[in-house]
C-alpha cells in the first residue's frame, strides 16, 4: 500500500479524480434542478448510456467531436421529454417511469450497436485531449491536478456555481423550488406549472446526457454495452446524500469520482488486496452514505407527487 | 363537448383493449427499428416467431428461456405490487445462483433428490436475506430501497467476478482461467421433464411460485397486508399492523424467488457457475412482471411470450442478420408503452352539457 502515497501516484489519483468526476457532477448538478422542481426522475442511468450510445455513433461515423458532444445533449433532450410526458402530462409513477426508461436506453442501445458494428471491427476514436489553463497548469502539483483537465470538466465545475445562482438567487429558480415544494402556490399565482417541469426535467438530462458523452469521448475510445455501469445512480445517491444542496451534491460526487480513480490505481500498481473490493468501493459508499443521511431536510416537500389541480 | 375524466373502477374490456394497442404500438415501433437496420421486416419477424413457437423443439426451448423470465417477473409482482421498488432481482438471482453452488459443494456426495432439496433450500436462503437486506435498509436506515438494490446488485457481481476470476471457486484450465466454476455434479443437475428435450424441472418450479403467488396475494393475511401497503400504508399503520415487518418479508419473499430463477438456470442449463448467461434476466424481470399487469397470471403470459422470443431471436439472427438484441429492445418498447396505457385505461371520455 506504501506506492500509493508518492507524491507523483497521488496527484495522477487526484488528477483522475476531478476527471472521472466530470460525468457524474454533469448529471447529478442537471438533475438536482429537475428535482427541485418535483421531477424524481430515476431514467438517469438510461438517459446517460443514451448519450454515451449517440456520441459514440457520431464520432465514429462522422469524426466529429463537436458533433458528437451535440448528439449527445439532443439524445438527452430527447429523454427528458419523454420522461416529463410520462410523469407532468400522463403522471405516470415517476420511479416506474424512470425504470421504464432505463430497461428502454438499455435494450435500444445493445441493438442499435450490434447493429452499427455487425460483421466488421468496432471502430474506435480519439477522444479530447487536455486542455492546460496558461498559467494556472503551472502550478505545482494543483497545476496538474486541477488545471490540465478536459474542457469540458471546467465547464463541469463551472455549473455548480452557476446552478446555485440560478436556484437561490433569480426569480426562475425561486419559483423552480416552489415547484418542488408547493406547485399550487405557483398555479394560483397564474404559472404553467407543467411547462416549468418540462423545462426543468429537459435541464436535468440535456446536462445528464453531456455526462454520458463525456463518459464516451473524455475517458474511453469505444462503446461498451452498459458503459455508464451505475453512474447514473450514483448521480442520484450524490443529490440524496448532498441534502438537495449543489454544494453537497459537488462534495459527494468527489468522494465517488476519488475511489474509483483509487481503484483503477491500485489495478496498475498491483496491490494484494482483490480488486474487485475497489471497483466495488464507489457502490458500497454509496450504500453507507445514505444509511448516513437519515435526515432529508432539504428533500422538496412535493418531490415525486404528480400535480393535479384539485 | 367531451371531456376525460377518471374512471372510478377499472373497466376489464376497456383495460385489455388498451394492453392489446400498446402490444400492437410496442411492435410497430420495433418494426421501424428493423427497417432502420436495413433488414427485411417481415422476414426478420417471421423468423423471431417461427423459431420461437415454429415446432415442438422451439417451443420446449421457448419454455426453457422463460423460465428465470417467469420467476424474476413473479419476484417483481410480488414486490410491485406492495409498492416496494425491489430492482434487486438480478443481483438475488446471482445470490440464489451462489448460495446454491455453496450448498452443492457443502452437499456433495448425497443422493440426488436430497442433494436438489439442498441446493433449492441454500439458494432460496440466500436471495432472501439478500432482499431482506434492502428491506431492513429501508425500514431501519430509510435508505431507498430502488438505491440500495442497484448497488447491491453491483456490489453482488463484483463478488461474483472475484470468486470466479482468482477467487477460491476459480476453474483452472491447463494454463488459463475461464472466469468460470468448475462443472457441478450430475447428481446435482435439475431433471429434465421430457426426454429429448432441455425442458428441466426448473419450469415446473416457476409455475408453481406463480400459482403460490396467486394464493399469497388473494388469499392470505399476508396478501392482503401487501395489496393494502400498495394502496394506503397509512391505514395499514393504524390498522396495527408492523409495517416494517412486513416490507422486510415482502424483500425477502421477492429475493427468495428472484433465487429460484438463478439456481434453475445454474443446475438445469449452465451446470457450471458464470456469469454471462445469468446477466440481465434480473432486470428483464422487472419488465415481464410490469407487462404482466403485476398478476400473477399475466406474468406467466408474459414470460412465456418473451421467453419464446428470446429463444427465436438467435433464428432470426440467422435467417435475417438482425441483431439478437432486438429483443431487449422490442420489450423497452412494449414497457413504455403498456405503462401509458395503463394511465389511459384509467380514464374515460364523456359527454358533457356545455353551459355556455
């Protein structure tokens, strides 16, 4: 175990962390507005796969990683609308919606990439490439932990700030809370409360579909059926045990995003310990993190409750 | 001027029509994916049914594939329908499928009946404790029980993946591993019904936990405190019954014949533990329970249906070049859509006086 404090392996473990930390904070930071505003949508984990799926399609087919990046955010715009027609306009039960719409991304996906790759090799791409902030990357030590990363993980990052802005601090976000907490009151007062819940569920998997192809393109350079392996769940438990506050959602996608980047670390050094006991690491923490947090005080008052008008 | 409003009881003909559209809806929408492919639809189709229930051969290997599909379906109805969201079936049917390779190697050596009396009993507990688990999550720990089955299912592959691949229960070929068990006894292979045939025991089992499940449902006290979970815990509450006793039963009853489903496969087909022709059949579960109208009855409708077009795909895979996985697709599909029936079957149109 002594290897896997020097100096050079803890930042490589801390610079993987903000990394593989980039998909998740994507759909966790989406999906806590969505939630917010009263939408349980459980089709994160499908949603995410969708938008790993169609950037990896785009960017083997057409070679563009710009395009894939936007075939990604359409194919979770897609989702999104499918899941707030099934829980704002039929109010379908939001779990089973969303239970529904995992086994959907699922089956969709294993077809459309056998179909994509039968009878030839699976075709592989280049995916981004670091983009070193000037000045900032020469930091020591913080300079390649924080600063050499993908674009897109500044964006990533950026969202949290952004996200509470818009949530404590403007009118939209005040009344996007409301929504999670007595949609009534904002009916009274004359807003469409399902075109608010649209909007806030399309939020939620536009940026969850962004995580799926960051998945694809910032870390892998191929399609592997059910690649996002739980991820989209661990976004949920992130806004579970971060009490519905984007702050804490940030803090507890970083403790996942650090033990899988531990586990893949230990893999290279060789630890004798299995390990599976690490890839298992970020499940199990999730487990214990909600056996944790047994007080939901920030949950929303109506979160998961279809809105009728009495 | 018509206008929808909730019906007050659920209409049996207006419910079935609604469930045939969606089937119909669910296969049209698939047959478009076919022709995305660039595959011929009918003849993709027709391939998918005839090896699924074209000959006495098809339809026995139909009900081979539809059994793990009918238990893990069962599993989910009887979760479901308490409004406890197990979506723990795949990992309680690995946990049945290694608690019973447990009892075959504990077992070893006894007669067969006995020893098949052993393996159903050691897998039956190990899927049971398995959904407990989640059940005492979430009645001790208010840990959601939709969570805590996810990444127990994981965490249970992981396990799974470490005993097969370096762990005590590794095969060891001459010079590598395969990731897999050694082969299990003979005596400890599920019999089969028909000679000439893979139809095993196993499909016997499933019939018999879905009749169970009728008679647990309808029947008993426990049923009843199921179905009054589902419809209002509150009353339940007052009514002076342990409602986390019995959510803690439920998972445990749910996980216990989510097991039945992996020792089946594991000792009538794989006679070997691995992991690959177990993966998904958890989840497809989920599927053929909703599709099943969460009964009993519609469950093994369900699972015999998919489980006839799981075992016709490899067919029409060959007969048209589309993909296998077709399938998993077609049953996404049909799901989504019998979930927005079953919100339409829910209303009706009337006729109103307009008042100006």
């Amino acid at each position: 175990m002594g290897e896997l404090f020097q100096e050079a392996i803890l930042v490589s473990i801390l610079a993987a962390t903000v990394r593989i930390m980039t998909p998740l904070l994507f759909a966790a930071i989406g999906e806590l507005v969505t939630q917010r505003a009263g939408i349980w949508n459980m089709g994160v984990e499908g949603t995410m796969l969708m938008g790993a799926f169609v950037a990896y399609i785009v960017v083997t087919a057409a070679d563009s990683l710009v395009g894939a990046v936007l075939a990604a955010l359409l194919a979770g715009a897609l989702m999104g609308l499918l899941v707030a027609f099934m829980t704002v306009t039929l109010r379908v039960d939001h779990f089973v919606t969303g239970l529904g719409l995992n086994l959907l991304a699922s089956g969709l996906t294993l077809f459309w990439f056998r179909s994509y790759i039968a009878g030839r090799p699976q075709p592989t791409f280049d995916g981004f490439e670091n983009v070193a902030l000037p000045g900032l990357s020469d930091i020591p030590y913080l300079g390649e932990i924080l600063f050499t990363q993908r674009g897109l993980t500044y964006f990533a990052v950026l969202a949290v700030p952004l996200v509470w802005y818009f949530l404590y601090r403007t009118k939209y976000g005040l009344e996007v809370r409301c929504l999670g907490e007595n949609p009534k009151a904002l009916d009274v007062k004359g807003v469409n409360v399902a075109a608010r819940q649209y909007c806030a569920v399309v939020f939620g998997s536009v940026m969850t579909g962004l995580g799926g192809g960051f998945l694809m393109l910032g870390f892998s350079d191929r399609f592997l059926a059910e690649v996002t392996a739980g991820r989209g769940w661990l976004a949920i438990v992130a806004i579970i045990a971060g009490n519905w506050m984007p702050k804490g959602v940030l803090l507890a996608v970083l403790v996942f995003a650090f033990l899988e980047a531990l586990a893949t670390h230990v893999q290279v050094i060789g630890v004798a310990v299995p390990h599976q006991v690490f890839l298992a690491l970020p499940y199990l923490a999730s487990i214990l993190l909600m056996m944790g947090f047994k007080v939901r005080a920030g949950q929303p008052a109506a979160l998961g409750v279809p809105y009728r008008r009495a | 001027m018509i206008k929808v409003e909730p019906r007050l009881e659920t209409n049996w003909a207006w419910t079935t029509g609604a469930f045939t559209v969606a089937v119909v809806a669910g296969f049209a929408v698939s047959g478009l994916l076919v022709a995305t492919s660039g595959a011929d639809v009918f003849k993709a189709f027709s391939a998918l049914f005839q090896g699924a229930f074209g000959s006495f051969k098809a339809i026995t290997a139909s009900l081979v594939k539809a059994t793990p599909l009918i238990l893990t379906g069962l599993a989910t109805v009887v979760a479901f329908r308490a409004q406890i969201w197990n979506i723990g079936q795949e990992g309680q049917l690995y946990a049945g499928a290694m608690a019973a390779y447990l009892g075959s190697l504990i077992l070893a050596g006894l007669p067969s009946v006995i020893l098949i009396g052993g393996i159903v009993i050691f897998g039956v507990v190990g899927g049971a404790l398995l959904g407990a688990l989640a059940g005492v999550l979430k009645t001790r720990f208010r840990v959601s029980e939709i969570i805590s089955t996810v990444m127990l299912n994981y965490l249970v592959v992981y396990l799974l993946s470490y005993l097969l691949a370096g762990g005590p229960w590794t095969e060891i070929g001459e010079t590598v591993s395969y990731h897999q068990s050694a082969p299990v006894p003979e005596a400890a292979h599920l019999p089969l019904l028909m000679a000439g045939s893979k139809l095993h025991i196993g499909f016997l089992f499933a019939i018999v936990v879905a009749v169970a499940c009728t008679i647990l449902l309808e029947k008993t006290p426990l049923g009843f405190e199921i179905r009054a979970l589902g419809f209002n815990p509150t009353a339940l509450r007052s009514r002076g019954t342990d409602v986390s006793r019995t959510i803690v039963l439920v998972m445990a009853i749910s996980g216990g014949i989510a097991a039945v489903a992996g020792l089946s496969e594991l000792f009538g087909v794989g006679h070997r533990l691995r992991g690959d022709y177990l993966f998904g059949l958890g989840y497809t579960g989920i599927i053929i329970g909703m599709i099943g109208g969460l009964r009993p009855g519609g469950t093994v409708l369900a699972g015999l249906f998919f489980g006839g077009l799981e075992s016709g795909a490899l067919y029409m895979k060959i007969l048209s070049g589309v993909p296998s996985a077709l399938v998993p697709a077609i049953e996404g599909i049909i799901l989504l859509f019998v979930l927005m029936a079953g919100v339409i079957s829910r209303f009706r149109l009337v006729r109103v006086q307009n008042n100006g």
